[in-house]
C-alpha cells in the first residue's frame, strides 16, 4: 500500500485475503520516517502478525508485506519475508524462486555480504545494494538483469522513501489505482473491496508507484 492512510491496516487485510493459498510466515515493512524500515515477522498463521501489530502498531503510509510458503529455508521468523539488505535501507517481498541463487550468494559472500537467512530471496536486497552507485532505480534493473528464475516483487528503499517499486517475470503482480493511493497484491482478490481499477505489468517491466502517480 501506499497513500495518505495507515499502510499496515490495507496490507494485513490483503493478506488476509490470499491466506488460501498456503503460508508458514508472515511480514510486514513499514516506512515509518526513521532512517530505517520497521519490520514486524511472525511464523504461523497470519493472526500470530496481526495480533503483534494490534499491541504494537506500525505508523506510515507505505508499506509491503508477504505470506510465504517455504520453497528455500525451513519455516522460521529468520526465512519470512520482506528481507532486507545489510543496511536495513532496501527491503524486498519476492514471489518466485531465484534459480541461479548459490552463484548469487557466493558473489555477495565475496563482497563481504553477510546472508541471514536460508532463503533465494534475500540475495535481492543485497544485490540491489551491491549494485548502487547512486541510482537505486538503475541498480534495481541491474539486478533483475542477473536474476534467473521467477519473480513478482515489491521493493522499497530509503533512497525512494515516497515510492514503492514492483517488477516481475513469470509471476503475477497487479497495481489498484485508488483515490490518491494504489495498492499492489499478486491477485486481484486482495485488493478488489478498494478498487476496480487495474494495471498489469509485462514481463520484465518495472513500475514506480507513488502516492499520486505510476511510471513504467
């Protein structure tokens, strides 16, 4: 989500409505105006996250999140998703699987990167990160140059603290045009109570979405 209103209220509602496709985890990121992004995980069922952010809520108006069904790593708070770079200034929420995702990691390992979790999606953070002399936007597409395999993400950075940016290749994503606010889901039943309104990218495309506005 990413408008005028609390993000984490739209974005636990949309997950709440793709729970029937089967999940171990669940995350959400917020940009709460600190230099680094909020993060709340839980594993199990998405009440376990909803209940944490009841007693301690997450206030902003941008925000990405994801239920996950293990295909890399064991089910654990470590291995749920948004994953992050070593910063903490780039998280990432990732559909698909990273085929090529040992090479990866050994490149980010001789980088001095260090990997957290047992997942193919954290290598996305980082790789952005490696990749940025500057342009965030260029170091994303950069990225997605090297990555082999399918993916549907939702990426936000500090660099972009207004924007969130999607991509994706073999799997879905689609964009809600609200009233100054868009939502983004990766089926049309999460987000389809806030908008009739569309957008779909192609494969390999990016969409920079702000409040108002999106650019492909």
């Amino acid at each position: 989500y990413i408008g005028a209103k609390n993000a984490q209220d739209f974005v636990i509602d949309g997950l709440e409505k793709l729970e029937y496709r089967g999940y171990d985890s669940a995350g959400i990121a917020v940009n709460t105006g600190s230099e680094k992004f909020e993060i709340v995980k839980k594993v199990g069922r998405l009440k376990n996250l909803a209940d944490e952010l009841e007693k301690h809520p997450l206030k902003g108006t941008v925000a990405i999140g994801h239920t996950r069904w293990a295909t890399h790593g064991i089910p654990s708070k470590i291995n749920s998703h948004p994953h992050l770079n070593n910063k903490q200034t780039i998280a990432v929420v990732h559909n698909g699987i990273i085929e090529n995702y040992n090479e990866l990691k050994a490149k980010l390992l001789k980088n001095n990167y260090k990997l957290l979790s047992e997942t193919d999606s954290e290598v996305i953070p980082n790789l952005i990160d490696l990749n940025n002399n500057g342009n965030i936007l260029e170091a994303i597409s950069k990225t997605l140059n090297e990555l082999k395999g399918s993916y549907a993400l939702g990426i936000i950075s500090t660099e972009l603290p207004d924007k969130i940016i999607i991509a994706k290749k073999n799997n879905p994503i689609v964009i809600g045009k609200g009233q100054n606010e868009f939502f983004i889901a990766s089926d049309i039943p999460a987000i389809a109570k806030h908008t009739q309104d569309f957008y779909f990218l192609d494969d390999e495309q990016i969409a920079v979405i702000s409040e108002v506005s999106i650019s492909f």
